[in-house]
C-alpha cells in the first residue's frame, strides 16, 4: 500500500524535499507551551529528528526530518509528553495570541484563556479553505489581528467619572484620536473619534476614566498570495457570548458561500460584502 | 487638587522615549517617600506615554502642566510601595 502523503499532512506531518522526511507540526495555542512540553519537543527532535525545532511564522513549532517508519512512535511519544499533533490543509488552524492583559500592561482582554476556548471550539474543522483565527489584548497589535481571517482585538469602551477627575490633562495627551478636550466646563469625549484604545483609562492617576473590555473584530485578512487586511465594522462586542455567535455565524457563512478552495476574503468578495456584513450586523443586534 | 511643594525638577527633554522614562524613574528613586517631582517632558511621545508608564511604577501624579512652548511639567509624587522594597 502507498503512503498516504494527505493523510500524514492532515496530521500535521508536511512532506519535506527530503524523500521520506517530514517536518512534523505540532498543536500550539496562543503561543505557549510548558516547560515540560518543551522538554518532550527537544527529546523527540534529538531522538528521531535533526536536533533542532523550527519557530513557524505563527507562533507554531515544527520539528523537521522525522523519518516516515517513525511516525507512530512519534506521535506515541508526543502524546506522552503532552504534545499534541497539528494541523494543515482546509480547517481551522493555529489560534494564535499575544500574552494579553494577563501579563502585558498594555492588554485591554485576556487572550490566552480565550484562544484556548477558540481552539476547543473550532481546531481542525473543516472547511473550503484554511481559517486562521489571531488574537490581539490591545490596539498596539502586536499579533497583527488584521491578517486573519478572523481577527480579535481587544479594546476598551470608556465613561468619565467625573467627581474623580481633576482635569490634569493627562487623558488629553494620552489619547492619539484626539477624541478628548478640556474646557472650562471639564473634559468632553467626541465618541466618534474613540477607537477604544483604552489609553485614557491606563493613564489616568486618579480613576476617572471607566473602561469596559470589549472585542473588535476583523474579518477576511489573508497575507500570503493574495495580500488583504481584515475589515472592522462591527460595534465593540462586550461579551464572550456575542462573539462566539458572531465567529460561529462567520465559519457557518463561509462553509456555506465558498468555492472548495477559496479563500474566506475571496468568498466575501464575491458573495458581497454587504450581504456578509448583514449577516453579521444581525447576529450582533441579536 | 491638594496644594503640593515640588522638592526636585528633572529635564527629560534632552533624551528619546525609552531613555525618557528611565531618567523620570532614576530621578523619582533618589527622592524619599512622599516627595514632589516635577518632569519637564516634551510634546508627543514623551507627554503620551511617560505619565502612565510612571502611573504602572505605582507613583501619584498630581498635574500635567502645559508650558506653552512645547514642553510640559508632569508633578508627580514619590509613591514607595512595601513589594518593591
């Protein structure tokens, strides 16, 4: 019987130019892995690999030249170590995040909790094409959300207290939208310009700035062959349960509209983007 | 605001963010707990950024005062809390 090259490469194992080597990819979730993890990693890629590991552009680990006769023992292994296989091909991929309000002082969301449910509720479903979800805590994007197909930002909605503020204008300067001004009356906010960066709330010494977690989303990123950024329209989301109809509603429009193979901006392109923001725009107005 | 008496002044005009913050920081650690700090800091990134980040070092900031010349007094008062001993 022939190998089954798919198969392996549904599995996590990519063909490498090397005849009967595979770089092996495994489950990574918001970028972290234990220390234990890691040493199942160096042992496996010392033992039946080339001693080394790869750092994918998407905070994925690969362990390249595993020997096709090895690959049950392998996943034997990994799966002892805690290690789990990844994925590639047409389903959802990696759930990619930066470290979020949980360790980065910048962080508006707690990322890695919420990769962690993403990935338990969408790696590996299939689909017409790839789907890679990026999670970001604040507006510095330091994961880069727009280049997914489904892009989580975090964001904070804020309100003024206004007996704790003092008017020391530094809400002022902190804001880059220019969305704040003082006058003799106190401090006015234009909500139009907010863009829920949050930077008035973290900078204000005396608490005057109320801000509530929220999740922006963008939709149809993609930057391999076809180069595009994810589109933002919808209203801040202040919670997990609209934003999982929402990102349910998104997977559901694309398993329905796209041709096999396509890609999910090019499925939106062609189906309109009027009708997919419809579409959404409703599941969030519930 | 409370009426405040600045003990010391710092100049971080001269130096580029992140340097900024360091020299706001080395100059809030050689003052005693309590004391004023006044932080002249320029426009931009500086005025931006150096108020929270010295917010997250757990000091109070009393005002923001704009110089009108591009510059900006940042009055701040040394805060020591018991974990950072």
């Amino acid at each position: 019987m022939g190998t089954d090259y798919k198969a392996l490469k549904n599995g996590g194992f990519m063909r490498q130019t090397q005849k009967n080597n595979f770089s092996l990819r495994l489950k990574v979730v918001g970028g972290n892995l234990t220390a234990e993890q890691l040493v199942a990693i160096a042992e496996i890629s010392k033992k039946y690999g080339d001693g080394y590991v790869h750092l994918t552009s998407r905070q994925g680990v690969e362990i390249p030249f595993i020997k096709l006769a090895d690959v049950e023992a392998v996943k034997t292994e990994l799966e002892a170590g805690g290690v789990n296989t990844g994925v590639c091909g047409p389903r959802v991929r990696t759930v990619t995040a930066c470290q979020g309000s949980a360790i980065c002082p910048s962080g508006c969301i707690d990322t890695y909790p919420l990769a962690v449910e993403i990935s338990n509720r969408y790696f590996g479903q299939e689909l017409p094409h790839k789907f890679k979800f990026g999670i970001t805590g604040c507006m510095n994007n330091c994961l880069k959300a727009e280049e997914n197909d489904l892009g989580i930002k975090g964001g904070y909605s804020v309100e003024l207290v206004k007996e704790n503020c003092t008017l020391c204008g530094v809400c002022v300067k902190a804001c880059r939208e220019g969305a704040i001004t003082k006058t003799s009356e106190g401090l006015e906010i234009d909500k139009s310009k907010c863009n829920y960066c949050g930077r008035c709330a973290k900078s204000c010494p005396f608490n005057a700035w109320k801000g509530e977690s929220g999740y922006l989303i963008s939709f149809g990123g993609t930057f391999g062959n076809l180069i595009a950024k994810g589109e933002q329209f919808l209203p801040i989301i202040r919670n997990k349960e609209i934003l999982f109809k929402v990102t349910d509603a998104a997977l559901n429009f694309f398993a329905k509209y796209a041709k096999p193979s396509e890609r999910f901006r090019v499925c939106i392109d062609r189906a309109g983007w009027d009708n997919f923001k419809k579409e959404m725009e409703d599941i969030c107005n519930g | 605001m409370a009426d405040y008496t600045i003990d010391e002044t710092v100049d971080i005009t001269d130096v580029v963010c992140p340097v900024t913050f360091v020299k706001a920081k080395v100059a809030l650690e050689e003052l005693e707990d309590g004391q004023v700090l006044s932080i002249r800091l320029n426009d931009g990134e500086p005025v931006q950024n150096v108020p929270r980040s010295i917010k997250e070092e757990g000091h109070q900031i009393l005002k923001l005062i704009d110089n009108g010349d591009g510059t900006y007094n940042l009055v701040v008062k040394r805060i020591t809390l018991e974990d950072q001993t």
